[in-house]
C-alpha cells in the first residue's frame, strides 16, 4: 500500500504546479496548456516551463528554446548525476555494462538535442525535427539494450523516461510551429 506521504505529495505537487501557474500571464499560460496537452505527461510540462519563469513568453519560438534549454540542463543532470548513482548500486555485471553503453547513448543525445536548440536561430525547424528524431532513436536504443537476451528490467527505466518526455515536449512544440 502507498504510505500517506506518497498519496499526500500525489495530491500537493500538482497543486503546487498549478499555483505557481497562476503568476503567468494568461496569454503564456494558454499556450503553455496548449503544448504539455499535447505531451506525454502535463504536470511534468508544466513544471519544465515553470522552472524557467523568465524565459515564459507567448511566442511558440521562444517555448521551444525554453524547452530544449531546460532539457539540456535535466539530461545532463540524469546522466552525469542520477544514472551514474544508480550505477554504484548496480552489481549484475550485464546491467552494469547496459547502463554504461546508455551513458553514451544518453551523451549522444545530448549532442543532438544542442543541434536541436540551434537549429530554429536559423529557421530550421525540419532539421531541428531531424535531430530530436535522431535523439529519440538514441533514447530507444537505450531502452532495448534490456530487453536481452536475456532480458532484464531496467534500473534506470524512470531516469530515461524523463528523457523520452523532454524529447516530446521539443518534439510537440516543432510539430505545433510547423503545422500552423
Ligand atoms: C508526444 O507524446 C504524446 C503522448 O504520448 C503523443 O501522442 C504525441 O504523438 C507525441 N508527440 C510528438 C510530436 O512526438
Ligand atoms: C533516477 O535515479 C535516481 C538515483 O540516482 C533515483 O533515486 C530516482 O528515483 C530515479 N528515477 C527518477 C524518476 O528520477
């Protein structure tokens, strides 16, 4: 059974999210809403924009740096901090070896996402496209390395998931500026 901390947090931070919320403009907020709809999982949305206040605008191009920056940022700190934590736990010495090949996937991608950051200074919203296409496929690449065989569950299956969703947040964002 979940204890009452876990059930009370599930209550409080998306609260908390949502009033923070309230400080935005409600031209940003609609567009904001409009983005992490359209993502994989909102409260998460939300709080990447949230945690860059200043950067909140209503203009799409400024989301999307705001995005991939606050991204940027998150990837580094799963790869270089949370897996390489995870991996000092780790003793079976094939997930030692999967987790490490994903550090390098994970350090690609990172590579890609910088591209993916520069590429609308330059209206290139195709390549930008192209280079979070390239990172999602790092990203799965990662993921399968467990699937064997043998198969093993993934000990860092959560930290990569942040990952997949910052992807799609950048990903929703292009597809919104190209579309419209
Ligand atoms: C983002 O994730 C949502 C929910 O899983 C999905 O429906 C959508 O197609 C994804 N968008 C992009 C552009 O990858
Ligand atoms: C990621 O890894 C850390 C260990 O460094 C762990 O404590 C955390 O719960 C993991 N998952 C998520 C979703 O952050």
């Amino acid at each position: 059974m979940a204890s009452p901390i876990s059930c009370l947090s599930i209550l409080i931070i998306p609260l908390l999210v949502n009033s923070l919320f309230y400080d935005v403009s409600n031209a940003d907020r609609a567009l904001v809403e409009k983005i992490c709809k359209k993502s994989m999982d909102y409260d998460f949305c939300l709080s990447i924009f949230l945690s860059d206040h200043e950067g909140l605008t209503n203009v799409l191009y400024n989301l999307g740096l705001v995005s991939t920056d606050v991204s940027l940022g998150i990837i580094s700190d799963v790869n270089n901090g949370e897996i390489r934590n995870v991996l000092t736990r780790v003793t079976d010495p094939l997930d030692r070896r999967n987790i490490l090949d994903c550090q390098t996937d994970i350090d690609d991608l990172y590579g890609d996402m910088q591209l993916a950051y520069n590429a609308p200074s330059t209206q290139s919203y195709a390549k930008e496209a192209t280079y979070l296409a390239s990172a999602q496929q790092k990203i799965t690449k990662c993921n399968k390395r467990f699937e064997g065989p043998p198969k093993h569950e993934s000990p860092i299956s959560g930290n990569t998931s942040k990952i997949t969703k910052l992807i799609n947040i950048s990903s929703v964002i292009v597809s919104i500026i190209t579309s419209s």
